[in-house]
C-alpha cells in the first residue's frame, strides 16, 4: 500500500516541476509556442529546470543519507566541507592558469571530490568511517577551506576571482545542455548506490551494535553511503554552484510526510528536492524580473520559518 | 581693544595648534583611494605627487610602483599614516566612511569626491583640481568630458536603438539604472534595456533580455567573444535561429571608472552605433 | 545452540578473561549475574561477534561463529545492547520491519506477528519517543523476534524498568523461549530476577565463580563472594530463597 503512496508522490512532485518551467518573467503558454518562446523553453528553460531539479534531488538525497549516517538531524550535504573545497578548487584554477584550462564545473567537481576523499581520510577508524571522525574533520575542514578563500579574496583584486565566488554562491541562470549529460549519469549513480544501500541506512540508525546484530558491517554500509552522498553533492555544486538548505530542509520534510524508512523516503527526498528547486527558481526569476533572485534565497525565504514551526512541534531527535 | 586683541590672538593660536587639519594648497604628498582618482590625479599631471594607491588601482602603468595601502573598501590606517601624506583622495563610492573619519581626526587632510553621475563629473573635477593646485589642468579636462555631455542626443528620448551594457555573462549582470555607463548610454541615444532593473549592477533575466531584442549589445572588459563563457551567453541571448541580427560590440573599462577615460569611453559606445538609422527604420 | 570453549579475552592487552568455557542448550533461559565490570558484556559482545577472543572458539549451532557471514549469523543469532535509543525518527512498525533484514524478504515471522507476540499490536504506529522504558524495551524485542533468531543475546534488558515491566519482560521471554525453543541469554544485576530463569552464570572480574539453578546458586556465601557485602547485606539480599516452592510459579511446561 505505502508503496503507491510513495510512487504517487514521486510522480506529483515530477508534474509539479515540469508545470514550473512554463512560469517566468513571462508566462509560456505550451500550447501557443512562437519561435521566440520556443528557443527560450528550449534554450533557457529547459535546461535551467533539469539542473535544477537533479541539484535539489541530489542534495534531498545527500541530506538524508548524512542525517541518517551522523544519526544527526542537522546535518546537510555542506557539512562535510564539500562547497568550501569547490569553491577554492575554482578559485586556484583561475588563479594558477589565466583563462581556465578546465571548465569550471569540472574544477568545482574534482574539489568538491577532493574534500570528500580528504574527510574520508581523516574519518577513517579501524573499522571503516567513524560518524564522530567524519563530523569533526568535515567542519574542521569546511572551515579551513573558507578561511583560505577568504585570505584569497583579500590578497587577489583580480575581478575574475570574484566573480567566481558569485556563480559558486549558486547560479542556475547560466545551466546549458552540455553539462547535463555528466551531472545526471552521477547523481543517477550515487542515488542508485543509496537505494541499494537503503536498509543499512535505516539500520545505521539503530546504532552500529544493532546494526551488527542484525548482520551488516556498519563500517562498509558507511563507506558506501558516504561515497553515494558525496558523489551526488559534488555533483550538484559542480552544477550550479552551492545552494544551501535544501539538503537540510528536504529530508525532514519527507520523513514528516513519508516516515524514516530510507528505501522510502530517499525517492521521495530526491523528486521532492528536484521539486522544491525547481519551483524556488521559477519564483526567483519571476517574482522580481526582471531581476533575478537566487533560488537558494527563494528556498530559505520559504523554508526557513517553515522548519522552525515543524522542529519546535516535533522536538525529536532534537 | 588689547582684550578683543587677547582674545583673537588666543583664537590664532587654538586655530593653529594640533587641532586643526593641516591644510596645504599644493599638496605634495597625496594619497589616492580609489581607481579613478589615481587616473585623475594622473591626468592632472600630479603623478609624482602621488606616494601611495591602493591594490586595485592598475592605471596608468606609471602608478604600478607606487606604494599601496590596502584595498578600496578596506585600505590600512597604518600604511596611509606611515606614508605622511599632505592630502588623501577619497570617493563615496566605494571608500568606507569610517577611514574619512578616522584621518580627520588624526588630523590628516582629506578631499572626498562625491559626483556619481555623469553630469555632475566634471564639477568634481574641477573642485579635485582646485583643492590640489592644477585648476588649469582640471579645467581642460572636465570641458573634454563637457564637450560630449553638451552634444545634443541624436534621437528623442526613447527612440534611439536598444543597448545592453555585459559586465559578466555569466551570471548575466549588466550596467542598470544609476551608473555611469547607463548614463553613457543615454547620452550617446540608446535605451539601455536594464533600465527598469532596479539596482546598479542586477543580475538580469537572461530571457527577458533576449525578449527585448537588444539592438547592440556591449561586452565590458575581458569579455571578448574568443572567451567561451561570453559565446555560451551569446548563444542564448542571440540564437541564429531567431534570426535576430543584434550587433556585438567589444569595449573597454573606460566607463567604469569615473576618471579621465570617460570621454573615450563614450566615444567607444558611439562606435557602435549605426548613428543615421531610428529604430522605426528596421 | 551456544559453546564458549576455552575463552581468553583481553582489554587493551590486558588478560580479562581467561579458559571460560561453558554451553548454553537450545530453548534454555541463562543469566549471567554479577557485579559490573564482571563482564558479562563482553561475554555477550563476543557470543554476537561482535569482539573476538584472543584465544579458544565459540560455537553457534554447532558452527565455529566465525565461519558465519553477517546475514547467517543474523539469522541465527540476535543482539541488543543495554542502552537502547528513543530519539529515532522511527515507528514501532518500521523498526519491527528492519528484524527481517538478514532474511532478505524471506522472515520467519512477519511484522503483525512479531508485534503480536511482544503485546505491542496497539501501539504499531505509534513512533518511538512516545513508548514507554517497558514498551521500548518491548519494541526492540518484537524487531528480533522478526528476526527469528534462534538465540537472543540481551544486555541488562531489565534496567531502570519498573518491577511491572520487569515482570512482562520476563514473562513474556519465558513464553517465548517455551514455545519457540528460542534460546535467551540476559545478563542482569537483580537477584530477584534471576529466580525466573532457568540456569545462571556468576561472573566475577573476568571469571566464572559459579553455575547451576538460580536457588541452588545463590547461596548467601556466594552473595557476598560475588558482589564483596558483608554478612548482614548479604542475608538482607538473599533472593528469597526461604519462600515455599511456588506452584504459581506457572513454569510452563516443556
């Protein structure tokens, strides 16, 4: 039974997003296309919609998995030191070669990767990923990261580098169809991963003793769970830059709606982030057009208070 | 009388003790905050007046080795302190109020330049030359920008061709309402099509700019079309298939700065503008 | 159904444990009583695999608990440790559903039935920061009851409930380990407790100083050797032992 509940969510959520790409400064009306709105839904729109659907899914996704594998309820994808490790990937390349070598998704992508390796490293215990490890090297991280970018910042005057950070502080306005390819077959990749791993989330939950008892190596499910989340943020920065709360709000959404179960509520915390970004941008570059507001700006606008009514209701875990 | 006498004296004496910024008529040591007012001070033929600049300050190449003191919006008290200047130069924008305060009340003379558009630039100009003793020099150079601020505007007022001024295409932010460059805009005849944008620098809808059909769109500063991010926005912005003919037009940084570049600036503008044709003609 | 044959244990290379060796039959309720740090913990721990012994083996089933794999042994074998947590986002039933995870779809028993079984059919939905200690308790017994696991390895399951919950929990173990031949270690601190089982081990620092049925063992000599009182404290705690043989003791039969 939950099951359809489940895939009807899912779909709900889906029409949803695809409703959303017709809103912006101008309403598109699919029906009455003329060549201009077609190269905007084409050129613009589409394009904008479907990064922005994949990021918000992936960090739906990576917020649940490391909620579930910190067994802490605040925590999001950023914890681990992820978008301070893209965005000073970016700013060296751009700094160290001119013109950039790379393309700055890839830069943002193989940083972002960077960190996770580096906390992965530093979390490591005799027994696979120690949650506490991860934690503590992942701020620990996330700071140092910062902190340099900063002291670039400060040193560097060269606009360039500036302007970098702006597109890392999340851009969805310059999505375009090359990019897509790659960031699906990885977000794709990791969310498999996850729902493959879904029961030994749910168990890690339990404390690793139980989860030993109930016959899986917590260690191992970590180490998996760990790369699945990493693979999807890494992603989603490399995409459109850092967009923050997503991760954080998502999954307490849906484990409200759907319950904790991951091999239900990660589905639904992937299509509902995809969602929830996707509408966040449309009402960015409409309600102020023809200025554009961030959508991650949109996100907390809207989530923000909305998560402090559901966390002093609930309480627990808390 | 000796006691009115007394008492002036006395007043003579308090005006000239500590208290009271030095003032100097021709400074020969100044310190410039700000880009444009290194350029200016440049221009007004005070470059070896000038002992310090701040990081940003990149013109003209005889500035790169003077001493710099910080940033724009967070240069050091100390460095400026240390240079012992006569005259600091400081703009509105983009210099913080609390180093204006900070060197009166260390006694350090300050001149703060405060035109921010267009019209009012070469007034500014020529209060800066006044205040550092090349009013003849400042004077022919705020008539170069005069000259041009009084040529009458080849269309009526919205008539002219549309125009986007890219300062960064990626996200697209363009020249808006209230900067120099939309001022430019004007002045030469095109309606600048962020106009209704809000703040200075938006970051602007890359649809509704190509919805406007811009007729020419600028490429500020490093933004030529050789650079992949500038043909990625291009792409959007004026795809063949709509078979919309925009003219694409390279300039430099002139207009960024409100310095002694401005005119060429806007003549830079006016080169791309097929100056006979209204818009009604296309 | 359980042998600890020759066990030596080390804690951060210090000898702890050392040549304990007993069998545990299948069906049969064992306690492992003592004062803390006697480690009957850790003997729990290493009957579910969970630390290894420098020395000897141990035998599940017959099968040296190593040759398992994670899954086979879960299916064997369940463990909870004393400490169990509230603060989970999850409900009754979603926890009872994780017990068939060694199973892979295929569980002995199913959710309605494991509920059932634990008293907790009313409150399936209910998440977990709202049970009760006793209903807690009861929650996570219901999930290795789904489990099915032949052997049920619990770590103080009785601390901090009421005399009332104790009573169900230990009732509720007894009918199950009768019915279902489920074989229940628990180690506990209570000498009144321990009377509902059927054999004891009395640990001590790391070493078996006793074995036998609860009224046999639990001697006021042994009292006082096991948990260090004096003459007068271990009359005073003797676990009743003067109290007529009860019939109501309802053992079930079998």
């Amino acid at each position: 039974m939950k099951r359809t509940r489940v895939f009807l969510a899912c779909a709900a959520a889906l029409l949803l997003a695809l409703v959303s790409i017709f809103f912006g400064p101008r309403l598109l009306n699919p029906l009455a296309l003329d060549a201009e709105s077609r190269q905007i839904l084409l050129l613009l729109r589409l394009p904008r919609s479907a990064v922005a659907f994949l990021m918000g899914g992936a960090l739906g996704a990576s917020g649940l998995i490391l909620q579930g594998v910190f067994r802490n309820p605040l925590a999001d994808p950023y914890i681990l030191g992820l978008s301070g490790g893209a965005s000073l990937a970016a700013a060296l390349g751009i700094l160290l070669a001119g013109s950039l070598p790379l393309p700055l998704p890839l830069l943002a992508f193989a940083g972002a990767l960077g960190a996770c390796a580096l906390v992965a490293a530093l979390g490591r215990g005799p027994e696979g990923l120690r949650p506490d490890r991860l934690l503590l090297g992942g701020i620990g991280l996330g700071f140092f990261f910062s902190a340099v970018l900063l002291l670039l910042m400060t040193l560097v005057s060269d606009g360039g580098l500036k302007r970098t950070i702006l597109w890392m502080s999340g851009d969805l306005s310059s999505a375009n169809w090359e990019l897509i390819p790659g960031g699906l077959a990885l977000i794709l990749g990791g969310l498999a991963l996850a729902l493959a791993r879904s029961k030994g989330l749910n168990v890690l939950g339990l404390g690793d003793e139980i989860a030993h008892g109930l016959g899986f190596n917590p260690g191992r499910e970590r180490f998996f769970l760990f790369i699945a989340a990493s693979l999807m943020t890494a992603a989603a920065v490399s995409l459109g830059g850092t967009v923050g709360f997503v991760g954080l709000l998502v999954p307490h959404a849906v484990r409200h709606l759907v319950g904790a179960d991951a091999q239900r509520a990660l589905p639904v915390s992937f299509f509902g982030g995809g969602t929830l970004l996707c509408l966040a941008d449309s009402l960015g570059r409409s309600l102020a057009a023809p200025l554009e507001i961030p959508a991650g700006v949109i996100v907390a606008l809207i989530g923000a208070p909305w998560f402090i009514l559901v966390l002093r209701k609930k309480g627990y875990g808390l | 009388m000796p006691l009115v006498l007394a008492r002036l004296l006395v007043l003579a004496l308090l005006l000239s003790g500590p208290l009271r910024p030095a003032w100097a008529e021709d400074p020969e040591r100044i310190v410039s905050l700000a880009p444009a007012m290194t350029e200016t001070l440049f221009a007004l033929g005070l470059g070896e007046k000038v002992v310090g600049i701040t990081s940003v300050c990149d013109r003209p190449e005889a500035a790169r080795d003077k001493v710099r003191v910080g940033g724009m919006s967070n240069p050091s008290l100390e460095s400026i302190l240390a240079l012992k200047p006569e005259l600091v130069v400081m703009t509105t924008d983009g210099n913080p109020k609390y180093i204006a305060d900070q060197l009166q009340r260390f006694g350090i003379a300050i001149h703060v330049f405060t035109p921010r558009r267009l019209s009012e630039i070469p007034g500014g100009i020529r209060e800066l030359g006044a205040r550092v003793g090349a009013a003849e020099t400042a004077d022919i150079l705020a008539r170069k920008l005069e000259n041009l601020l009084t040529t009458p505007p080849r269309f009526a007022a919205g008539e002219g061709p549309k125009a986007l001024f890219v300062i960064w295409p990626e996200p697209l932010i363009v020249a808006g309402p209230g900067t120099l460059i939309d001022d430019a805009l004007t002045l030469v005849g095109y309606v600048n099509i962020a106009a209704d944008a809000g703040t200075a620098y938006p970051r602007f809808s890359v649809e509704e700019a190509l919805r406007r059909k811009p007729d020419v769109i600028f490429l500020g500063l490093g933004h030529d079309r050789d650079n992949p991010r500038t043909q990625r926005l291009l792409q959007r912005l004026v795809p063949p298939e709509l078979g919309h003919p925009g003219r694409i037009v390279t300039v430099s940084d002139a207009l960024y700065r409100a310095g002694p570049r401005l005119p060429g600036g806007i003549v830079e503008l006016s080169s791309g503008q097929n100056l006979g044709a209204k818009r009604s003609d296309r | 159904m359980l042998n600890f044959d020759d066990i030596a244990f080390d804690f951060s290379d210090t000898p702890f444990i050392a040549g304990l060796s007993f069998a545990v039959a299948q069906g049969e309720m064992l306690g492992l009583i003592g004062p803390n740090g006697a480690g009957k913990s850790t003997i729990l721990k290493l009957a579910a695999g969970l630390l290894k012994p420098r020395a000897g083996s141990i035998r599940l089933a017959g099968r040296p608990i190593a040759s398992y794999n994670g899954r086979e042994r879960a299916q064997r074998v369940a463990y909870l440790p004393q400490q169990l947590d509230a603060r989970l986002p999850f409900r009754v039933a979603e926890l009872v559903e994780m017990g068939g995870y060694p199973h892979r779809g295929r569980a002995p028993r199913n959710t309605s039935e494991a509920l059932r079984l634990a008293g907790l059919e009313a409150k399936a939905e209910a998440p977990l920061g709202q049970l009760s200690g006793g209903e807690l308790r009861r929650a996570y017994l219901a999930m290795t009851l789904r489990q099915g696991a032949d052997c049920l390895l619990l770590d103080e399951p009785l601390a901090g409930l009421d005399l009332r919950y104790q009573a169900e929990l230990l009732q509720l173990l007894r009918g199950i380990a009768a019915r279902t031949r489920t074989t229940v270690v628990m180690s506990l601190h209570d000498m009144g407790a321990a009377l509902w089982l059927d054999r004891l081990l009395a640990l001590k620092e790391g070493e078996l100083i006793g074995a036998g049925k609860p009224r046999e063992l639990l001697g006021e000599d042994l009292i006082r050797r096991l948990f260090d009182l004096d003459e007068e404290a271990a009359w005073i705690f003797r676990p009743g032992a003067d109290l007529p043989e009860t019939g109501q003791g309802r053992r079930s039969s079998g």
